[in-house]
C-alpha cells in the first residue's frame, strides 16, 4: 500500500488569518448606485490562467507493508522529489539532510528524483552538472540494509534527451517493484495547465548557459526536428 505523506522537505508558507479588508453585503431588498462615472481602461490584459502559479505540493509517497497488529502497517520505503531549497546551497539543506538521515537510519529504503541540473547533486561523493562524467537528472535509491553500515546506494543518471528510466524499487526482503518514472513524468507534464502555456519549444529553454556544450547542440537538433 502507498500513501502521500508529508515530506521531508521543507517549503515556506505564509498564513494571513486576518483579511486586511473586509466587505460586507447587506441583505436587504434595497440597491443603491455607488457611482455613475466611466471606468478606467486597463493598461495590461491577460488571460487568468497566464497569472496562476501551480502550487506546490511538497508530498511524499510512502510504501507500507500490510501487517495484522497496525492500522497502516509497516513502512518500508519513501520517494521523495527533490526542490532547489533542499538541495546543497538551498536554505532548507541543512534540515532536510537531518531528516534524510534519520530515515535511513530508521531502516527505511530512500527513493530520491534529482530534476535539478542546475544545482549540486544531494550526495557529495558525486560530481555535479556539467563536469566531466555528471549527469543532468539522478534518481537515488538508498537500502540501508542488511543495516546502517552496510547499505547501498544506487544512482541512476540520465542526459537531456534520455528516456527517464525504470527503476527497482526495493521494497520488503528481497522484494523489489519495477517502476516507470518516465511515464508518470509525462502523465504530470500533461496534466499541469502552466506547462501547456509556457512551454515553447521554438525557444531555447532558461539558463541556457547551464547546459554544457554537448548538450546544447542535442537541445538544438531536438527543437530543429520538432
């Protein structure tokens, strides 16, 4: 069984729980005109979806092995996906590597997607984007077992015109679950109404300068083709 769950991420909400206006409708049968002139043009005009901002669900999905004596049962391994501010220089480093820590010292497996090729990769030890032998997008499997010092740490690595791929993830004992990360990207990006506005493959994507040279010549044969 899977469940979303709170991450281990950390994200910056602002509660306003006192409006700074309040307006009020009389109920009243009586209509008063409140003003007879001519309204101000606008200078600007877009369309509503335009100005939205997808909001940012920092869930993670949490897989739990079905026992008699819980509720929910055992959990037994976390998929999380990484955002800017968790990441090394991010503000909320510091408190999501405690957590990420604590995780794998609970035993549970860590399933981590790395999107985020601009910014240094979670794991020191490997070399981050664009040096020499790095990839652009990761996905992290850590198995702290058969115990804390003797887990493993499996690093898929991709390139920008990879399929994402499909990865094992471990689960209870040696049991392990094939999972295609790549067609449930595609399912989200189609799914998101800001992706189908802003998305324009006729321009080079932002931050050009990140990508290596390798890479922006790939980019560009790509967007020729499409």
């Amino acid at each position: 069984m899977a469940l979303a769950e709170k991450s281990l991420q950390v994200s910056e909400v602002t509660n306003r729980t006192k409006p700074d206006v309040t307006i009020y409708q009389h109920t009243t049968q009586e209509r008063h005109v409140i003003s007879q002139g001519t309204a101000a043009a606008p200078v600007l005009s877009f369309a509503l979806a335009e100005t939205l901002e997808e909001e940012e669900y920092l869930s993670a999905v949490v897989i739990y092995r079905l026992e008699d004596n819980t509720p929910l049962g055992k959990p037994v391994t976390r998929i999380e996906i990484l955002s800017p501010a968790n990441k090394p220089g991010g503000s909320h480093y510091p408190r999501y590597t405690q957590k990420r820590l604590e995780t794998l010292q609970a035993g549970l497996r860590l399933v981590e997607l790395d999107y985020l090729h601009e910014t240094p990769p979670i794991l020191r030890n490997l070399p981050a984007y664009p040096a020499e032998k790095s990839y652009p997008y990761m996905i992290i499997v850590s198995d702290p077992r058969p115990h804390f010092e003797a887990g493993r740490v499996d690093v898929y690595g991709f390139g920008v015109l990879d399929m994402i791929p499909q990865v094992a993830i471990p689960l209870a004992g040696e049991d392990t679950y094939i999972f295609d990360f790549g067609n449930l990207y595609n399912r989200v990006f189609e799914s998101l109404r800001m992706c189908q506005i802003v998305v324009d493959y006729e321009q080079e994507p932002v931050n050009w300068g990140k990508y290596n040279g390798e890479d922006q010549e790939l980019i560009r044969q790509k967007m020729s083709s499409i």
